[in-house]
C-alpha cells in the first residue's frame, strides 16, 4: 500500500476462497495464469502438499480477466488503514479459535511431547501468539527499570526512604510508591509492610483499585501488567496451579515463560490445558515464524524482561497477593 500497489479485498455473503494468479504485461494484457489450493502462507509455500496448474491459453486468459475484472470492480472495496484495522480484528478472533483447536489436536494424536520443527506448526504458532497485546506484561514486579526491579529491591528503597537515588526514586513512581517526590497512600502502606508478601498484597490491591487511565498515564506497563495478572487467574487451575508450584523450577522455565506470554494473549489461552501449552513451548522463541510486529515483542521479551528474575520467588508471590487481591474484591 505504502509503494503505491492497489490492494483490496472481498466484500460480498459469500466466503471468498479462489486462489487466482495472473501475470500482465506493461499495457496490461494477460499473459499467464496460476490456479491452485495454496493459500499465502508459510505451510502452504514451505511444506503443505498443495496442487495447482499454470498456462497461458488465450481463450483461459481471456476468461479469467473478465472474471478477475468483476470480482475487482464490482465485489471488492480499498484497502485503507479503517479497512485494514477491521480485518485485523477479525483475524485475531479466528486465529485464536484456530490455534485452540489445532492444538487440542496435536496433543490428541502425538501427545505433548511433540516432534517436528517449528516449521510443521507454524501456522498454529502464528494464530496463537498473533493475538498478544504489547508491550509484554510481566507476572512479576519487574514494570519500571534496573533500580527496583524486583520485590527484595523496592522494600530496600522503601526501608531507607527518603535517601534514594534520582533513578530510584523515578522508578517508585513509575510504580506509583512516590509522587511530586513524596511517598503516596500506597507507598506510606507498603513501607509498613514487614514481608514480600504483605507488599505485593498492597501494590496488588493498589493496581486493581486503580482506573487504567491513571495507570497509562503513570506507567503504560502497569496497563500491561494488570492486564497478564487478570489473565492469568481466568487461566485453568491446572495451568495456573503448575506455575505457582513450579516457578522456580529452572528444568520448566520455558513452559513458564510461556505461561507467561499468553498472559497477554487473547482469552481462548484460558481454555488451554497445561498439554496444549507445553506444545506451544516447543515452538518458542522462534520468531521467524511471526508477524514482524509480534516476533519483535517475542524476542524482545527473551532478551531482555521475560529472561531475568526466574531464580526469585517473586513471581509465585505476585501472582498469589493478586489471586488474593482480586478475590477479597
């Protein structure tokens, strides 16, 4: 769209399905055709068994052009960024029922333990990941920078308030303990607190009390974090129970990670199996098999925020100060 290429799409009651190719020349005569079952897509051009018959008979030609011009004109409208926005939803609601049933398949038929490269499921990694919603929320207190990344780090800021580091001190509001450089009613509470239990608990109960338009303005990662939170306690407790169990578990971690990253996907995770996941860490993080968009987010979260904090408990004493939060609400 961007170099000028006319881009539409189908607009009619029927489902559009034709895979049609033809080439032109400069004044636009047709010179040859492609008809086949392969879609655009990388199982289809990689590694699907497709059919398909090319030719470049005149009356053929002629036919198809005609047919091409119809459906052009008269059954399809522009492509525009509103367009563009619409389909994408679409295709987000459809991949996600795509991906929990592929891999309710995979599990039924080859068990967990699923062999094959990434390139035999890419299309169920695709519809899977495709639905995640950026930036990445974290199960931890990992939502501002270095300086107090983690539980152990904000109770020492707070035990030696107010001799803090301007860095320090711009990240406890980036987290909502400090504002116009005072302590705020949430930071003056978890400075009493006497556990990493106890200040999790407060700053859990803090980020579901507040509105997610004070939260964006304050901290575009505590809407994500919120976000992964609420996520995670609609997960099955099968899921959700394995995490807590398991979060220091090193031999797991990527199964972790992934419980994790569908956080912030899209509600169908929430009907997935602790199996069905564990064929989704398999595929990870190969983000070749991604959209540009949501293979940066994928890489992005092995490299740098979903790789650190694993050997603290801090994430099995988020996710239960927010299970316990939410359910005292």
């Amino acid at each position: 769209m961007n170099d000028g290429v006319a881009t539409r799409v189908f607009r009619g009651n029927a489902t559009y399905h034709p895979k049609c190719y033809l080439s032109v020349s400069s004044d636009g005569t047709p010179l040859r055709y492609v008809l086949g079952s392969a879609n655009i897509s990388l199982s289809a051009l990689r590694t699907g068994v497709e059919v398909g018959v090319g030719g470049n008979e005149p009356s053929h030609l002629r036919e198809l052009s005609v047919w091409f011009d119809e459906v052009c004109e008269r059954h399809s409208i522009a492509v525009n960024a509103a367009v563009l926005g619409e389909m994408e939803g679409i295709w987000k609601l459809a991949a996600a029922s795509r991906a929990k049933n592929r891999l309710k398949m995979v599990v039924t038929t080859t068990g967990p333990e699923v062999s094959g490269s990434p390139a035999d499921l890419a299309e169920t990694y695709e519809d899977a990941f495709e639905s995640l919603v950026k930036p990445i929320g974290m199960l931890n207190f990992d939502h501002a920078g270095n300086n107090v990344r983690t539980l152990q780090l904000a109770r020492e800021a707070l035990d030696n308030w107010p001799s803090a580091d301007g860095k320090t001190v711009s990240e406890m509001k980036l987290l909502g303990f400090v504002s116009d450089g005072t302590l705020t009613s949430l930071g003056k509470a978890a400075k009493n607190t006497s556990t990493h239990e106890d200040l999790a608990l407060a700053w859990c109960g803090w980020l579901l009390d507040t509105p997610d338009e004070v939260l964006s303005e304050l901290n575009a990662r505590l809407v994500a974090a919120k976000r992964s939170f609420l996520r995670f306690c609609s997960l099955s407790e099968e899921v959700s129970d394995f995490f807590v169990a398991n979060a220091l578990e090193s031999s797991e971690k990527k199964l972790l990670q992934t419980i994790e990253l569908i956080c912030n996907a899209s509600s169908m995770v929430e009907k997935l199996g602790l199996a069905e996941i564990r064929v989704l860490s398999k595929l990870l993080p190969a983000s070749e098999y991604m959209s540009p968009a949501s293979a940066e987010a994928i890489t992005t979260y092995f490299a740098n925020k979903g790789a650190r904090g694993w050997s603290r408990d801090d994430r099995r004493i988020m996710v239960n100060a927010f299970r316990r939060a939410l359910s005292a609400r």
